[in-house]
C-alpha cells in the first residue's frame, strides 16, 4: 500500500511540473528600424524569389534586392515619407485584395516594421 502512495504522489508531481502553461508573446517592432538590418532581410524572405522582384526582368520592373532596393523605391515613387501608410510599398503590402506577396499578406509585425521605417524618414542605414 505504501508503494502505490509513493507512485501515485511521484505521479502526481510530475504532471504538475509537465503541465506548464505556454504564452504567445508576440515580437516587438524595434523602436529603430534600419533598411540593411530589418527590411533588406524582410525582402529576401519575402520579395526577391525567383519570377518577382529580383533578377532581370522583375516583376513590376521593381529589383528589390539589396544592392537596387533603395534606389529602386524612390526613383518609382514607392515611399512617402510626409503620409508613410500611403507609401505605396506599404500601401501595397498591407492591401486585403491584392497584397504583396501574392501569397497573401504579411503578418502585422512585418508591416508595422515597414511602416515605422517610413515613419522614421526611410533612411538608407
């Protein structure tokens, strides 16, 4: 009697210490946003894969790899640094018809990085 105590108070014990609650803490947009540390990797992932915005035919004949996105976002008027969420990249990426990527919009952390670069002045950092 005494050794189905013991198991079952072991038993006990250890699907208290197995049974801890997880938490989902969402990330957090840094307070800076810089292009070659947050949104040059954001287009790798998401923008410059093979037939979109990389090669030399991109489509919408926007390059959004490293060494032409900058250039490439203000010469086509992409950003708007005095109305950031009317930028047209950010406007484009957060669109609910047609987002960019295709494969559908990004998660609000990603845009909410966009969005803050722009607001800081979209700087080339």
């Amino acid at each position: 009697m005494k050794y189905r105590i013991q198991i079952l108070f072991l038993t006990i014990i250890l699907q208290g210490v197995a049974c801890k609650k997880s938490v989902y803490v969402a990330p957090v947009v840094p307070d800076t946003v810089s292009f070659s540390g947050h949104i040059i990797p954001l287009f790798n992932q998401y923008c410059n894969n093979p037939g979109c915005h990389s090669g030399t035919q991109p489509q919408g004949n926007l390059n959004l790899t490293s060494s032409m996105a900058y250039q490439q976002l203000f010469s086509r008027s992409m950003i708007d640094t005095n109305n950031p969420s009317n930028s047209l990249l950010y406007a484009q990426m957060n669109s609910t018809t047609q987002p960019m990527p295709p494969s559908g919009r990004l998660d609000t952390f990603y845009l909410q990085k966009v969005l803050r670069w722009i607001e800081q002045g979209a700087k080339d950092n």
